[in-house]
C-alpha cells in the first residue's frame, strides 16, 4: 500500500503540472481529492489493515494529500497569474474616449423651500432657533396651554416614547425653550421636523414645519397682519391674502390665514375645492397663560406666533398635488427641481 501511496502522489504532481487551465486543474482536483477520488478510495482501504500498520499508512496518505494540496495551490497561483497577464495584454482601454456624463445631486425641494423662507425672515430679523425632536409633554402640550382632554394628546395623534415623553408633534416647545432663555424684544422662527401618525395624500408620519414668535411691548395683531402680508408676497408674489377667525389653545385671538388659489386665481377650482382660496399657515397673539410659561409678565409684554407646514408651501409653490411625492425618492420627481 506503501508503493500505492507514492504512485498516486507522483502521478497527481506530474498531471497538475501538465494542466493549462483553471478548468482543467479544477477537473483533476475532483479526480484526486473528490468523494469519489483517487485518494479518497485509497483512503478506504484502511479498513483493510491490522491495527499495526493503519498508523504508518494514515500518516502516509495524510502527507500524500498535503503535498498534493500544495501542489494544486501552487499550480492554481501560476495560471491566476498567467490568465491576469493574458487578459492585460489582450485588453485596451482607449483613453481617449469621453467618459460617462455624472450625475450630480440637487438640493432637495422642502431643503430648498425651508431655506427660501428662513431667508425671507431673517431679513426681516428673525433669530433661527432649533430644538430636540424627542420632547417632553410639558414643553409639547402643559406649557403651550393644551389642555388634557385636548384630541391632539391622543395616541391616535400623537407618538408616545412614554406619558412624559413624545415625538414632538410641532415645533412650537422650541418657542417655549426659547422663550425661558430670551429676555423681550425678540423674534425667532424655529423649522424643523415633526411627527404625527398620518399617511395619505395630504399627510405624512413626518413632516416639516416653520413656526415663529415675537415678543415685546405693546405687539398687536396689526404688526402680525404687517409681518405675514409681507412674507406671503415674498413667497407668492403680489397675491390677495385674507385673516379668518379661529381656534388654537396658545394664541388669543386666532386666524387662520389665507392666500388667493395661485391655480384658478379666486375663480374656483379643484384645488381650492371652489373657494379660490387656500389656506397656509395659523396665527393669533400669544395667550398669557402661555407668556407665563416661558417666564413672562403679560401686564408687561404681548406677542404673536404663527406656523406653517413647509411642505405646504413648497406643494403651492412647484404645484405638486401629492405630498407623498416628497418622501419616494424617485429620481425622476427629484430632478424636476
């Protein structure tokens, strides 16, 4: 068995050197070291011999097979190298062909609106303020005067991390950190993310909004009508706006605001629903329980606030009808802008 063994080891390391290809070394590895090899049958034949001689012949084939390994691994290693530089030789590439048109990324359309209308208040003086996005319940609702039977608290409306802990469901606790590290007079506006449990044409988990506080003395709503008037003509041109009377728990009183519909120009459309208008932001002058909160006399100082969905603005100023579109990521919707 001993002369099987050496005959085996000598033919495999003579027919591996003969190989030419990876294909064919592939084939005699099979050949030697398969289930069904050459040294795999024998392998089998231990069974054969005494208890004796099985350690010697063990030891014999377990040598034969490394050697064989080695003798494949080095072989496979020269015809890696073989068919490298073949392939080198045989391939050109032309340098002197243009090469493929980039694509190169664009500013996304809410990044674009959010910062033209940041732009518009900060020349008008306003501060940018930012703030967490995980909020506690008494900045998101206890200070902004919501009180606890308030539909917005519910879990349907809001998304809870914990009873104290939520995502912020507006950017207005911004204005309530703000307001209790800001002495008056100021003005700040506070874009930024926000998360609602939403999801149809019109509405999203996640979505952007820009709101704004001013603070000081003797501020009425004349100086909001003023302040606002002009951002809607910096956004929409010079447009017809109105003020309709309504309700939120932190401002007293408060409107809702209203652009004449850019689509059918006060005539009356599908997308004004036939008003020929469109509503964009609420607004109203800061309720003094809501001064409190952030630190303030109301005897001494008054103030107004509004938000915004950006996304809204961006929708009328592109003219896109889905807000969906936004969050898809469809290159092609993406490289209109």
């Amino acid at each position: 068995m001993k002369q099987e063994i050496t005959a085996l080891q000598e033919e495999a390391k003579k027919e591996i050197e003969l190989v030419s290809s990876l294909g064919q070394l592939d084939e005699l590895r099979i050949k030697y070291m398969g289930k069904k090899g050459k040294l795999t049958d024998l392998s089998k034949g231990m069974k054969n011999l005494s208890a004796e001689e099985r350690p010697e012949i063990g030891q014999l084939i377990n040598d034969a097979k490394n050697e064989i390994l080695e003798a494949f691994s080095s072989k496979n290693s020269i015809l890696v190298k073989e068919q490298k530089e073949k392939k080198l030789k045989e391939e050109v590439i032309d340098i002197s062909l243009p090469s493929r048109a980039l694509s190169l990324g664009t500013e996304h359309p809410i990044t674009e609106t959010m910062n033209f209308m940041k732009d518009i208040f900060i020349k008008m003086g306003f501060d940018v303020a930012d703030g967490p996005e995980i909020e506690y319940v008494k900045y998101n609702f206890d200070a902004l005067n919501i009180p606890d039977s308030h539909p917005s608290r519910d879990l349907t409306d809001t998304f809870y991390m914990n009873p104290e802990v939520v995502l912020r469901t507006q950017t207005s606790p911004v204005q309530i950190r703000y307001m209790l590290e800001h002495k008056p007079p100021f003005r700040m506006i506070c874009p930024g993310k926000v998360y609602r449990p939403d999801y149809d044409v019109s509405h999203t988990p996640m979505f952007h909004q820009m709101e704004g506080l001013v603070i000081g003395s003797n501020i009425s709503f004349a100086d909001l009508k003023g302040i606002l008037t002009q951002f809607v003509k910096e956004v929409f041109g010079d447009t017809r706006v109105r003020f309709r009377p309504h309700f939120f728990p932190f401002t007293e009183p408060s409107a809702e605001m209203d652009v004449e519909c850019n689509i059918c120009h006060g005539e009356g459309c599908r997308v004004c629903k036939g008003s020929g208008w469109l509503e964009i932001m609420g607004c109203g002058m800061v309720d003094p329980e809501v001064l409190k909160a952030g630190g303030y006399n109301p005897e001494e100082v008054s103030g107004f606030a509004f938000g915004m969905g950006i996304e809204r603005i961006a929708m009328l100023r592109l003219g896109i009808d889905d807000l969906r579109s936004f969050f898809e990521n469809d290159i092609r919707f993406l490289k209109q802008f």
